[in-house]
C-alpha cells in the first residue's frame, strides 16, 4: 500500500522491532482519508483500518491541543504525547515543518529510517 520507507517502517511495526500507536480519531481520519481523497472502496478502508489497529497501540488521548490550524494534525500530537512516543513520522508538512515537539522528534519516514540504522 505504502512503497518505500513508509512499507519498510510497516513492515518493522508488524514483525514488533518498531512500536505504533493510534487513537479512535486518527483511525476515523485515515478511514475519511482512504474513502474521499483516493477513492478506496468501504470494505478497503475497514480492512486498511483494521490492519493498522492490529499493529498499534491505541492510546485516548486526555489532553487537546490546538497547536497547529489542521486539527487533524493536532490529534496526531495528542497521540504521540499520550503513547509517550519519541518519533512522529509523517509527510504532512504542517507536522514535519515543527521539527520537534516538545520531547517528540517529527521526522520524515526515511529520516526515521536513516537514524535506526
């Protein structure tokens, strides 16, 4: 689905070297996503949804933030702060144009990769 770091990041979180979490919104965001921006069928996105709930952590988030204009990205921060995550790892441009927050290195999929190596 993905190619690239991304699947080789995937692939890590499957076979457990890597540790992924989630939220309840975020799965609703990416199966929104799947749906209107590529077109995947219903029965597509419950299956992509599904697979990343298999392999991640889901965590609920306590705490809003308002960061950054895209809510959506702000619910990825709440995630990350939650699972106590050291990486977000996105090519969203708000995220990765953060750089960091707080304790939270937010890199790119091959950067990621590159520092794992």
């Amino acid at each position: 689905m993905f190619g690239g770091s991304p699947e080789v990041l995937v692939r890590a979180a499957r076979a457990g070297r890597i540790q992924l979490f989630t939220s309840p919104q975020i799965l609703a965001e990416l199966a929104m996503i799947l749906k209107k921006k590529f077109a995947w069928s219903g029965e597509d996105v419950v299956e992509a949804v599904i697979a990343v709930g298999r392999h991640a952590d889901m965590v609920k988030p306590r705490q809003r933030l308002g960061v950054l204009d895209d809510e959506p990205d702000n619910r990825i921060l709440e995630c990350a702060v939650e699972g106590k995550a050291d990486y977000i790892v996105s090519g969203d441009h708000h995220l990765l144009r953060l750089k960091r927050f707080g304790r939270i290195a937010i890199l790119g999929a091959s950067e990621l990769l590159s520092k794992l190596r």
